[in-house]
C-alpha cells in the first residue's frame, strides 16, 4: 500500500496539458480543426464569444438539450391536466358558478404555463448539468494568460490525458497552428 | 445632457452597408474595458449615492405603508363597494406590463434575429426581473391577509380545501410565477459568461469569489458554449409564447369577468401590444439618462434609439386602434350597458383620467414620427416618461371607471385614493428603483459577450453570408470550411 504514496511524491506535480494562445477568431477555428484532425478528443477551445463553426471544426456532436425540453414540457402538460382535474373535480369537488368540476378551456392556462415551466427547467438543468456546474476548480485557472479567455484572448487545451498526448508533438502541432504563445499547465 | 457627436449617429439607412452596432474605435478589450469598469469602481460616484438614498428611502415608506396595512386592514386604501380593485390591482398591471420589454427584446428580437438587441436586453432583462417583484407585490397584500396567501398555491392543507382552478385569479398565479422563473433563468444564464469576466477581472479576493461562484466554473470551453447557445435558443423558444400568454392571462382577470368595459374579446392582445408599449418606454426611461450619464453613446447608438422608438410608435399605434374598436364595439354589439360604459369613461367623472391616458398613449407617440424626435434623445426621453404615466392611466381608466359605475345606478360609486394608496405606489417606484441601482453597481449592464460577438472581429463578416442570416444561437452549416481556409 505504500507504493502509491511514493510514487506520488517521486512525480511531484503532474502535467494537465498545454495551452496555446491564439489572438484572433480565424486562428482558433484553424488550430481547433487540426488538433481533432491530429486525432485528439480530449482537448476544448477556450473564447470570450461563441464562434461560428467551433462545433464543426472541433467535431461536437449535436446537443440533446432539445430532448430535454420534449421531456420536460409533457411531464408539465400531464401535471397540470391531472393536478386540475384531481384537485377540482375528484378530491374536492364544489360546483361555482354551474361551471363543469372539470373543463378544458379552463385547464388551458395553467397547463400550458406549467407546460413552459418544466420545459424551461429541464433545459437550464440540462445546461448546469451537462456542462459540470459548479465546477469552482479547474486546472487552467492557474494560468495567468488564460485570464483574458473571458475577455479577448482564444486559447485550445489539449490534456495530457488524451492517448495521443506527446508533448512536444503537441507543441510543435499548436505553435504551426499559430499561436502566440503555449504553456504547459499542471493538475 | 452631453450631446452625442454627428460621428456617433448611424441611424442613417445606407442600403450598400449595415450600420455598425458598436460605434468609435473599440476591441474587445475597449468593450469589457468600458462595461466592466463601471460595476469595478471602488466607490461609485455621488450620484450614485443621491439616488439610492432617494430611491432606498421610498422603498421603505413602502415598507412602512405595507405595515400600516397589516397592521388596520385593506380599509386604509380608498376600497369600498362597488370599487373594490383600485390602485393595488392598478399597480399590478401596470408592473407587469413594465416587466414585458425584458422578455420580449431577450427572446422575441433573438428568434428573429435582431442584432441591435445585445446593447440593451441584460438592461431590459433585469428591469423585468426589477418590475415582477413590484408586480408581485401588489395582488399578495391586496388579499387583505397575506399571511394567508399560500391559499393560492395548491397545498395540501389542514383544511383538505384546494383552490379553484376554474378562476382566472388562479391563472394569474401561475402565469405570474412561470414568468418570473423564467425571466430570472433567462436573465442568469445569459449573464453567466459576463460574471466569470468579472471573475477573471478581480483584483480583490472577495469579488473573486463573489463573482467565482455566480459564474460556476465558466470558462469559455467550446464545448460549453455549444451547450449555452442550445440552451439559450430553446430558452427563447420557449419564452416567447410565454411572454405573450402571461398578459393574456392577467387581461383574462378582466375578460372573464361580466362587467361592461371588462368584458371584450378584444383584451388578450391589447393588454399585450399594451405591456410592450409601456415595457420600452421604461427601458428608454432608463436608458436615456444613464447613456448619457455614463456616455455609453458607443454601445448604445442612436440607431438603437431609434430602433426602440419605432416599436414604441408601433405598439402605441396598436393600442390607440384598440381604444377606438372598444368604442366602436360597444356601440355595434348594441348592449345599452357596453354602451355606458364607454361613454361614461370619455365623459363621466373619470373623464380627466381617460384624457390623460388618450394624450399619453395616442397622441405623446405621434411625435416620433418625426425622425430628429426619435434620434434626440431628451426628446424620445419625453415622449417615454409620458407613456409610462399614459399606460398607469390605462390601467386605471379600464379598472376604476368600470367598476365604480357598472348595471344599477343605485350602487354607483366613486374611488378617491388616500394617502396610503400614494405612498405605496411611490413606494414601488422606490423598490423598483433601489433594486435597478444595485445592478448597475454589481453587475455588468451589458452583454459583454453578446455584443462582441455582433463586433466585426467576432468573426460574424467572414463567411459567404453577409450581414442576414448569421447570429449566435444559429448552426452554421457552410461557413466551416470558409472559416479553416482563411486561418490555416
């Protein structure tokens, strides 16, 4: 059981990847498509915008948010429908006005804002969900430069972790890429 | 008021090009620069201070007035039968109605693709966020025992009573609440990637975790932002027919009812072109002052101005079509009572309220017609305080004039508001007011990302489309290929 601790003080920190620094939208797309060309899959763009056509040159898959929302919008359209029609016509029935216990028209509104609710929340817990939320820690955010990544810088990262990962393969792949600059980030 | 230089009016229609959104030599790094630094200031400016003194002081009169309330009873209003829906249910309306711009300029201007809205809608947004508060506000204490209030909700409660959900009162409460959710959502999500440039701005450990944990871990991934943009444009999918129901459903308060003036077809989509109305004269309201204030005139240009004048004029037009069919439908349906009704609201003893809103609403938006009053800005500033007071009186003339005198002349009244009725709604301008000066001190009041991303080197020029047809949140299909050549 010792070996592990050991090996772990032998190694002293451990690489994350490289981060490369590009200064301009056109770069990024170009170094994000040769990276997934190169073969990678663990590796992201980093930008301050959402670009047009990062999906494509990084090889993303489409979003199953969509699904969610399909899920979510007929869990609130059966809610509403049976929590009107439970509440005012099975468990407490009282007659106003000689309108039906239960009728369609007046089960509309309800419905359909609960029918927009669920959908609304499926996605944003989709999105918080899908993407990690919260994640406080993250290795780059040691990085100095990958500050401006919120600001006006666009970085790629390619993580040590990936199978193809040499280090400076994937230097020399990101500097021909064009960037202004690639540092080596640790865990 | 500081006047914009000619250089900085693009509101002049050249077909060969499309106006800049974003004026004067900026970069993304100019543009976070500006909108960070106001929300980054150590201390903010004495204005500052002299307005959230003024506005924080109103916020409590309204508490006080809110206590005195609790406290007697509903009696300390000027309710009595047959008025018993006055200024509380006034106010209400008249919040929501604020509260409609936000929705409609982040979600409805988004699905059709209107660029010039990344300069105003977290303005827009968070003023709807602000005006469903005070709107909230007025139909929970108006209840009389507010401490009675989760009635509303369908709880299980001791009494084994549920609420009837064939009332239009009860539709209020779901189409007030789902919106309100869903504005706040859509307000959070989309300020995630500003909150995590404050973040990486910080330069005092407090604001960098303030801002770290509101930001969640953001960190532009590509990966991300695919995820944000779907989000974002099913967000505004689903927002939009919200939007226009959540009127529909507050006019339905009305429709539903049997009261001649009340009782027309004619609501749902009036009380709707209505809320739009009066939602962007708030947001020029606003805007105005504090564009010039703070000499946004670079982000917020005089075509976005202008832009927001014509749907003034627009929805304003509506409104007054909708105010002459009221009329002509009561005199065709021939109901003697319908009839009444409206004579009685240009004529009878509110007629100096029903005038008020006509010069307001009708007449105050005319001006925009002229082009020097819609690119002017103290001139549109005008137009709007107008509307805004016009689309109060709306609200009051369809409420006060037809209750207090409906079938039976024997059981006519007249509504006088007392001194607590007036405080309480300068109250609500108090609370909406405090609560918009702490988000322009803590948060930035423009979305940074958005409106890079309308700037030239976003990327959006390159690419076989010019101009249409391209706007985060769409999938480009084509320009791929384009964007790897120009790089490589």
């Amino acid at each position: 059981m010792s070996e592990p601790r050991l090996s772990v003080v032998a190694e002293g920190p451990k690489l994350y990847g490289l981060l490369a620094e590009f200064d301009s939208v056109g770069k990024l797309l170009a170094a994000a498509e040769r990276v997934r060309e190169a073969g990678f899959t663990r590796f992201d763009a980093h930008s301050p915008i959402p670009v047009h056509g990062l999906d494509e040159a990084m090889g993303i898959r489409p979003s199953r948010l969509p699904l969610l929302v399909l899920g979510g919008g007929a869990s609130g359209l059966g809610a509403g429908l049976l929590l009107q029609w439970w509440t005012n016509a099975v468990d407490y029935p009282f007659m106003i006005s000689g309108k039906p216990l239960f009728g369609l028209p007046a089960a509309i509104p309800v419905t359909f804002e609960l029918t927009i609710l669920l959908s609304a929340l499926g996605v944003v817990g989709g999105l918080v969900v899908a993407n990690g939320w919260p994640q406080f820690h993250h290795p780059l955010f040691a990085s100095e430069r990958f500050r401006r990544a919120t600001t006006d810088r666009f970085f790629v990262s390619v993580e040590a972790a990936d199978p193809r990962f040499e280090l400076e393969t994937v230097r020399g792949l990101l500097e021909s890429a064009g960037a202004s600059h690639v540092e080596e980030v640790e865990d | 008021m500081a006047t914009v230089p000619a250089v900085v009016d693009n509101s002049l229609e050249d077909p060969r090009r499309r106006a800049p959104l974003v004026l004067g030599e900026n970069d993304f790094t100019t543009v976070t620069e500006k909108v960070c630094a106001i929300a980054e200031r150590p201390r903010p400016p004495r204005e500052w201070y002299i307005a959230f003194a003024i506005s924080a002081s109103l916020a409590a009169v309204l508490l006080a007035m809110l206590g005195h309330l609790f406290l007697t009873g509903i009696g300390v209003w000027g309710l009595n039968m047959p008025v018993a829906w006055g200024f509380d249910i006034t106010n209400f309306v008249f919040w929501v109605g604020i509260g409609h711009a936000g929705t409609l300029i982040s979600a409805i201007l988004f699905l059709f693709r209107q660029k010039w809205r990344t300069a105003i809608n977290r303005f827009a947004e968070s003023m709807t966020i602000f005006a469903v508060i005070c709107a909230g506000l007025f139909p929970a204490v108006h209840v009389g025992r507010p401490w009675l209030a989760y009635w509303l909700f369908p709880l299980p409660n001791q009494m084994q009573m549920w609420p009837n959900f064939r009332s239009p009162l009860l539709w209020d409460v779901f189409a007030v609440s789902t919106y309100f959710t869903v504005s706040l959502l859509f307000w959070y999500v989309g300020m995630i990637p500003d909150l995590a440039t404050l973040r990486d701005r910080a330069t005092t450990r407090i604001r960098s975790v303030v801002y770290g944990i509101l930001s969640l871990g953001w960190r532009g991934s590509g990966r991300h932002w695919h995820r944000y943009e779907r989000a974002y444009l099913l967000l505004a999918a689903l927002a939009t027919p919200l939007v226009l129901s959540v009127h529909s459903v507050v006019s339905f308060d009305f429709a539903v009812s049997q009261l001649p003036g009340w009782h027309t077809t004619i609501f749902p989509p009036y009380f709707v072109a209505g809320a739009i109305f009066g939602g962007f004269a708030m947001v020029l309201t606003l805007l105005i002052p504090i564009r010039s204030y703070l000499d946004l005139g670079e982000l917020v240009t005089t075509r976005h101005l202008e832009n927001m004048a014509k749907i003034v004029l627009a929805t304003g037009m509506m409104v007054g079509y909708a105010y002459g069919m009221e009329f002509f439908i009561a005199w065709y349906s021939g109901n003697p009572y319908e009839s009444f009704a409206f004579v009685n609201r240009a004529l009878g003893p509110y007629a100096w309220a029903y005038w008020t809103m006509i010069f307001c609403n009708v007449i105050a938006p005319q001006l925009l017609w002229w082009r020097r009053a819609r690119t002017t800005p103290w001139m549109l500033w005008g137009v709007a305080v107008l509307v805004n007071v016009g689309m109060w009186f709306e609200r009051f003339v369809i409420i006060v004039t037809s209750l207090s005198r409906d079938y039976l002349p024997s059981s006519w009244g007249y509504f006088k508001p007392t001194w607590v009725d007036l405080l309480t709604l300068a109250g609500s301008f108090g609370l909406f007011f405090m609560l918009f000066l702490l988000f322009l001190r803590f948060v930035p009041m423009f979305a940074i990302a958005e409106v890079k991303s309308v700037m030239p080197a976003g990327g959006l020029e390159i690419g076989p489309h010019h101009g249409h047809g391209q706007y985060w949140g769409e999938i480009p299909h084509q320009h791929d290929r384009q964007f790897g050549e120009e790089g490589a």
